[in-house]
C-alpha cells in the first residue's frame, strides 16, 4: 500500500489546517478518514478529502436519502442509508434522526422506509431531519398483522385488520416511484 493508503478513523489533518471533504469527517479536533481510500490533500481550497476506487458516499449537508430505519429510540431513529438524492450506495453508512419535536408518538417503526434531509456531521455521526412534508415514511406495513396499509391525513390504516397506526408519512408515500433508477 503507498503511504497515502487510510483506513476509516486515520487521522487525515488538523481542523485548524483544513476542511473535511468527501469521505472524511471533523470529529472536533482532527478531520478522519470515514472510509478506506488514498489521502487528497489540497492546499489551495485547504479541503482534505479520501479517493475511493468505488467512491463510497457520505451524505453531505442538504442531501435528500433513503434508507431503512434500523432503531427505533424514544426521541431518535437509526437509519441505514440504501440512496443517496436517487443513486444507490453500498456503503450502509448510518443516520440518526432526531423525533423529539414531533407530536407523534411512533415516528416510524424498524424496517419502514423513509425519506431525510441531512442536517449536519457533529462528532462522527451523521444528522438528519425529517420535519419537512416531502420527509417521511415512504412504505410501511401494519404494525399488527403486516398486512398492507393505506394513508389517512397524519395516520395509517391496515386494509386487513383496519388497525390504525399515527405515523410521519412523506408527500411521496405510496408511490413505488420515489427511486430514480440508474439510467
């Protein structure tokens, strides 16, 4: 390997000396590599970023992801990140989202697909939102049976058990399109 080679958590610069960039992050003191890859340092823009051979995506802030929630907390989610604004990312880096603000008491459930805005990178982990309408759970199924739910305002309701669920469903749920497919 040469001696530019990182593995995830190198110590790649000082965040006094330069600016995270693709696949790093600022973990208060110092920027590191967030994937395996060779060290791109460029002094000009004083930006320190990780070339990866398969370009492993991080989200940056303002980016539209997809992914399945994989925890559930009583004021977060857990999210693994399947899309990245429509393109797929083998990564399965991971998200959190805060709940608290929400006047909903099941946000989403484990496995439900949903829709988030990336907030920010805060000490190695990854923010996201998901307060906006077009944010939110894109497909779910019934939390008692799993049987096949249709969309009332704020709520679910099952087409098998008529269980009614509270959820934060996006403008999008419902449409099996909500993926740009590679062209």
């Amino acid at each position: 390997m040469s001696e530019n080679a990182t593995f995830p958590g190198d110590k790649i610069a000082s965040i006094e000396e330069y600016e995270a960039g693709h696949n790093t992050f600022d973990d208060g003191d110092m920027v590191r590599a967030a994937t395996v890859g060779e060290k791109d340092i460029n002094k000009e823009t004083r930006i320190a970023n990780i070339k990866h051979p398969k370009l492993l995506s991080i989200p940056q802030v303002g980016d539209i992801i997809i992914g399945t929630v994989a925890a559930v907390m009583s004021s977060m989610i857990a999210v693994s990140i399947d899309y990245i604004n429509g393109k797929p990312t083998t990564s399965k880096v991971e998200c959190v989202c805060s709940t608290r603000n929400l006047r909903i008491r099941n946000v989403a459930l484990v496995n439900d697909i949903v829709k988030l805005k990336i907030l920010n990178h805060l000490n190695g982990t990854i923010h996201a939102a998901i307060s906006e309408p077009d944010l939110g759970i894109l497909f779910t199924k019934c939390r008692k049976c799993g049987g096949k739910v249709v969309p009332m305002r704020d709520a679910i309701k099952c087409t098998e058990c008529a269980w009614i669920d509270e959820r934060k469903l996006s403008s999008d749920f419902g449409n099996s399109d909500f993926i740009k497919l590679r062209e």
